[in-house]
C-alpha cells in the first residue's frame, strides 16, 4: 500500500507533467485504435466485396493491385464449367469519377452476380439489369451524393448513364458505388474480354484444395485463393496493415519519449527521497520497481483514456454523413490488447534509463550534497 | 565472532560482548584523494555499547559513521558488521534493512507522507506482514510518544517529533545496530536532551549498540565510550 502511495505521490506531486504523459500515451493510443480499427474495417470490407456469396477468389499471378488483374472470359467459361464449382462470378473493378467526386469504385458485373442478386433494392428491377450497356445500378450512398434517382442520368467519367437501379448493402464500398454490366465495364475500362477477378462458388466447400491445384496446373498465370488466405496474403492489404501499425506506432514513440522525459524529470526532482528509501533497506529490484510502477501507471491509464477517446472517435467518425457505410468502427479485441500491450511497453522502455539511474543513486552523496 | 570485555565491567564481573561493528585501518578521501578525510582509522564497538564519536566539524566523524553503516565505501582498510566484511558485499540493502538503523541530523523523512506511512517505509522494504509492522509501529510510537501523531503530516511536526519519527524508522526492523549522525544537532538544548534521553532509552530497551556522532560534550560523556576524532585519526577516552 506504502509502495502503491509512493508511486502515486510522485504522480499527484507533478500533476501537470503527469497528465501531459497520460495525455501523450492517450492520443497515441487513440491515434492508433482508430487507423489501425479503420484500416481493418475497410480491408474487411473489400474483402466483403470479394468474398460475397463465394469461398474462393481467382485472379492474375504477381499481380500488386487487383485493379490490374486480367482474367481472360476464356478462363471463366472454363472454370464455370467444372463439375465442382456452382458459381462462378467475373467482376471488374474500375475507378470512375462524377462532377465533385473524383474516385467512385465501379463494379463490372453480370446480372446474376451475387451483389445484384441478393442486394437489397431500394429502387428499380433487378431483372432489368444489363439489358442495356449504358444502364448502372447505384449504391444508396453513391446516389445520395450524385443527387441521382431512378430514371436520371449521370455523368460518370467521360460518359453518361441512366440509372436503371438503386440498391442499398452494408458494405460501404458496394454502397458508394455503380455497378454497370460486365460488357459496358469491359468496354468503358478498355478491357475488353478480360476480368478483375472471378469469386468462385464451389458446391462442395471441402473441394477447395482439389480446386486450387487444378487452377494451378490449367493456368499458370491464375491463382485461386480462399477467402481468409486471400485478406491474409494480399500485399496491398498487407501494406495497409503494415502502415497502419507504423502510424500508431510511431504515435507511441512519441507517446514513450513523453514518458521517458517524464521520469527523467521524475528521478532527477526525488534523487533524495530514493536516497532516504535506499537508507530505509530498499533494493535496486524495489527502487527500480517504484519507478517501472510509475511509468506502468501512466501507461496503463494513458491507455484506458486512450481506449476512450478511440472508440469515441470512431463512433463519430461513423456518424459523419460523407463517411458513412465507409467506416466499420467494430474494434477488435486483440487489436485493443496490442494496443495496449505496446501502450505498456512504450511505457516500461521509457522508464528503462530512468529507473538505471535511479538504482545507481549512491544514498550518502545524494544526502550530504542536497 | 570475536567477544572482548566490556570496559565498564570490573575485574570481578568481566562481561564478554561480540564485537558488532569494526573498522580495520580504514582510509577515505573525496575529490580523487585531494581530501583525504580518515587516515587509518581502526574501531570497533560491541554488543549493546554506546559510543559517542567526537571533534571538530571535518575531522571525518559523519564519513566513518557512513562506512560502518554501509553507505558508503572505504579507499582502503576493512570494515566489518557482525564480522561480515562489507567490500563486495552484494546485498548490501540487506543489512540496512535488519542489521543497521540509520538516524541523521536532518530527519530525513517524506514530507508527501503521514508519520505512520514514513515509519512503515523499512517494513515495507523487509516485506514485512501489515499486521506485525503496525503492531511494531504501536510500541515504538508508545515509546516515544508519538502515538497521538501517527496520522499527521510531517509538516504538521515539530522538531523534536521528526526527529522521534526518524528514531522510530530506524528502529522498525528491530536493528541491533543504530548509528546516529549527530541525531540532536539540529535541536534547540531542551529538544536535544528530550531526544537523547529517549534515544538512551530506546537502545537500553532493545539492546542496541549505538555508534553516534555529536559535538554536544555532555552527551558524549553519557555514553559508554567517548572517542574523539582529530584531523581523520582517531583517539579513544
């Protein structure tokens, strides 16, 4: 209890220096919560797009972005044919523009593409839909920002369109964006023939190693992934992620040099309180434990005000109309616990020189001379 | 563990003591040797004896005092506590903690905590169990009169009771040893004799050996031994 009070005496003695340490850990801590929560949600979410109604995701070799992906129509049929696969679903991913919104996800898809079929309709028919190569469907969000309703035409890149359809999903991307028929997508991208990707629906789940390897061996330049493994390996997830980590972590660096300073400051003010502990029969082991437990404390409520301020802002962040449906605010629990985890250790590092010093303090000078 | 008579026994009552806390021809300077503050000196004090360590400011009373208590360490020479030689010793916190209380002319006391939290520090250190270290609290604050302060700040202190508060910490884990650095020189004369007097009693009640530094003469005489330092040597009386 003693022990406890020593640590929190210093922490109420220097009020001001203590909340500037919690607030640094805190705003790190948030700052990480809510990129990397963000991140994970909007690779959850194109990994919603990929894996909708489907197990497994066929797409070009070695290729760094999906964007770039070539699927020959070819190789579709082909795949479409085989005995274990239900469905096969070709999707073309293209960027579009629209006056005042340069970047609109386009998807290039059939009429009986999983999206269209099982979207919920807001307006218009799904039966009428790539009737006519210059129809597209749009996501509630996209056709709240377009000022567009069923019947009007919308300027999309260097063409017009007439919105045959509006449909709503939960995932923010499908929802911000306009679907066209594959052949007018084809045709619009200059990729005539081709698609993005192809998710696959096997009739037998169990079939998706048999299936892999025959994607392997046909085509050497295809690779089929399952879902899971395809968000695993992805490298443009993985650099997302990769970034993520980076930007928060670097938040807590600057986070643990407050902490640092602080108990710099905190050892060098109290060189003759530890004099008169070491006195008193404390152990470096105890001396160093005191100030760790500072640090810990700064830490760990740094952190907690931190967890706060994260779910708070991601929850407005949510609420935001632009933002809407982009954002997935559900945060993982391990990404808390790492969170946290790094939050204690940017913590204890800080802490590292500080409590060296202060194990080293010699009892008899720091008394004679202060 | 060597024994030599009590020097206050006679010859028909000759009383064997361990030698507590010994110094063998121990030299210290400060500042890379351009003070040279002990020049050989050789101690010893033993078992439940009080001695007093007199001279002028300087003269190297407080920088032994820091050497048999293990604060610090000698250029030279040996010095032993308990005939455990302290050079290289690891644990050295351990005998601060159960063999040496340490009472200095400043008190030396947390000002953030009450009377009781800077009494609890050693036991809190010796991991000692709550319930023994307030018990323990207890007698000592009965003993010299702090029982009614337990709860005050040290702010709220006088003098004379920090200075009884400093007593009563270095007393907690029942050292055998106390060493006393000019325990009274920061009291007027009456607090100074209140606290000495208590000091006496405290060391006759636990049986401690008491090695204290004082300029104050009339004190000294009371112990049982008086060895006064000159310029780093040392002259027993």
């Amino acid at each position: 209890m003693i022990f406890l009070k020593l640590i929190l005496t210093n922490l109420r003695r220097h009020r001001i220096r203590s909340f500037i340490s919690i607030a640094g850990i805190a705003f790190s801590v948030a700052a990480m919560l809510t990129v990397v929560t963000i991140l994970q949600g909007a690779i959850a979410m194109f990994s919603g797009i990929l894996s909708s109604d489907s197990e497994i995701i066929v797409f070009e070799r070695n290729v760094s972005d999906l964007f770039f992906s070539n699927v020959p129509a070819a190789a579709v049929k082909d795949i479409a044919s085989w005995p274990m696969v239900r469905n096969a679903d070709p999707v073309l991913f293209g960027i579009v523009s629209s006056a005042d919104h340069p970047i609109i996800t386009c998807f290039g898809v059939t009429a009986g593409d999983a999206r269209i079929r099982k979207a919920t309709w807001v307006s218009g028919d799904r039966d009428n839909f790539a009737q006519h190569a210059d129809d597209v469907v749009l996501g509630e969000r996209a056709a709240e920002f377009m000022a567009a309703a069923l019947g009007s035409t919308v300027q999309i890149g260097h063409g017009s369109f007439h919105v045959i359809g509006i449909l709503k999903t939960a995932n923010g991307f499908e929802d911000g964006g306009v679907f066209m028929p594959l052949s007018a997508a084809q045709s619009f991208f200059h990729k005539e023939g081709t698609s993005s990707v192809v998710t696959i629906k096997l009739r037998n789940k169990e079939d998706a190693t048999l299936f892999k390897s025959q994607v392997k061996a046909r085509y050497a330049n295809l690779i089929a992934l399952e879902d899971a493994e395809f968000t695993r390996t992805y490298s443009q997830f993985r650099i997302l992620k990769a970034t993520a980590w980076a930007v928060g972590g670097c938040g807590l660096l600057l986070g643990g040099l407050g902490v640092a300073n602080t108990m710099i400051m905190s050892v060098f003010t109290r060189i003759r309180e530890i004099a008169i502990l070491r006195v008193n029969g404390f152990s470096d082991v105890q001396i160093g434990g005191m100030i760790f437990g500072e640090s810990a404390l700064v830490s760990v409520l740094g952190a907690a005000v931190g967890l706060l301020i994260g779910a708070c802002s991601l929850f407005g962040l949510k609420l935001v109309p632009a933002l809407h449906g982009y954002i997935n605010a559900e945060v993982q629990p391990v990404v808390v616990l790492i969170v946290v985890l790094l939050a204690l250790l940017t913590g204890v590092a800080g802490a590292l020189y500080p409590a060296i010093y202060a194990m080293r303090i010699r009892a008899v000078e720091a008394l004679r001379f202060e | 563990m060597r024994l030599v008579s009590n020097g206050k026994s006679n010859a028909d009552a000759v009383v064997l003591r361990a030698v507590v806390l010994s110094a063998v021809d121990v030299w210290k300077s400060y500042d890379e040797g351009a003070i040279q503050v002990l020049k050989g000196v050789s101690f010893e004090a033993v078992q439940g004896q009080t001695v007093a360590l007199c001279g002028a400011s300087g003269c190297g009373k407080s920088t032994l005092l820091h050497l048999l208590g293990g604060l610090d360490e000698p250029d030279r020479g040996r010095v032993t506590v308990n005939s455990i030689e302290l050079k290289g010793m690891r644990k050295r916190h351990l005998l601060l903690r159960h063999e040496i209380g340490v009472v200095f002319q400043l008190h030396n006391l947390i000002a953030d905590l009450t009377l009781e939290e800077n009494c609890l520090i050693p036991t809190v250190a010796a991991g000692t169990d709550r319930r023994s270290a307030r018990a323990r609290l207890q007698e000592l604050a009965s003993l010299t009169g702090l029982s009614h302060r337990l709860d005050h700040r040290i702010q709220k202190l006088s003098g004379g009771e920090r200075q009884r508060t400093a007593i009563c910490r270095a007393l907690m884990n029942r050292p055998k040893i106390l060493i006393a650095d000019e325990p009274t020189g920061s009291l007027d004369a009456s607090t100074s004799g209140v606290v000495f007097e208590l000091l006496l009693k405290m060391v006759a009640s636990e049986g401690l050996t008491l090695v204290m530094a004082t300029h104050d003469r009339a004190i000294a005489e009371r112990c049982d031994r008086l060895v006064e330092m000159r310029d780093g040597r040392m002259e027993d009386r």
